[in-house]
C-alpha cells in the first residue's frame, strides 16, 4: 500500500504517542508490539535490532497511556533513495478499536516525511489492516504472496 494524501485522524484521549528514541522507550516499544503480535517479551536482541535500524536513520514509535503504559508501536525503515517502509505498526490487545493503530500510522507517514521519504509504504497483513491503512490514506498499489514454511 502506498501513501495518496494523508488523513489525520483524531488524537486518542489517553495516548502519547512518542520517538522511541532511547534504551528505554525501545525496549518499551518492543514489549508493546510483541505483545500485540502474541510473540515472547522481547529479547536484548529483538532491542538492539530495532534501535540498530533507528540509528542507522529510520524511526522508532512508542504509544504509551497516560500512565506510561507501553500500548504500542512501529517504525519507519532506514530510507532508500526516498523510499522507506513503515512496519511492525501494533496496538496491544486491550487497547484495540480506538483508532491508535490509525494514529501511529500518521504520525509514521510524518515521520518518514520528516526522514525526506517521498514514497511511505507497507503492507497490510490482512484485511482489517488494510481498512485502518486506508482510512489515512494509503491505498492498494499491488499485491505480494509470501510463502513459508
């Protein structure tokens, strides 16, 4: 999917959304998207890969509660000659259907503006992904099958 024109969404009472710009709000961001993803805590590896990728010039996201509460998260890709994936985008269980997943998308799509990315992309691992994509404004630009064993 890839970005037309980007539609804010609403701020979420109760959600900051923040650079995971520190050991800390890594490791925060990383515990959140595991969790949303239904994968182990994270592993001093899993941290050092995503803070590697931020500091090579990608991006990192941490939303958090008002409490501090790490509820989710995601990142933007070390840019390629203008071209940067946003990725691993997740909401905690509990913290679903309140439109944050909508919010950390835009604030990706700024982010990778932010980089001088002029070509935001990523893909929806399935359908419902896709509706929270689109309703800020990326829409299906092509379609990738992924075989595994």
């Amino acid at each position: 999917m890839t970005m037309s024109d980007l539609v804010e969404p609403p701020l979420v009472a109760g959600v900051e959304l923040v650079p995971a710009d520190s050991d800390d709000t890594v490791f925060a961001m990383a515990t959140a998207l595991n969790l949303a993803y239904g994968e182990p805590p994270p592993t001093p590896a899993d941290v050092a890969s995503h803070a590697s990728s931020r500091d090579r010039g990608g991006f990192a996201l941490l939303a958090r509660s008002a409490t501090g509460e790490p509820i989710g998260g995601g990142f933007v890709t070390v840019p390629i000659d203008g071209v940067a994936e946003l990725a691993g985008i997740g909401v905690v269980p509990t913290w679903r259907r309140r439109g944050i997943a909508a919010a950390i998308t835009a604030r990706l799509v700024l982010a990778a503006r932010d980089l001088d990315v002029r070509v935001p992309f990523l893909m929806a691992a399935d359908d419902h992904a896709a509706r929270v994509y689109t309703r800020v404004g990326f829409r299906t630009t092509g379609r990738v099958l992924h075989i595994s064993r």
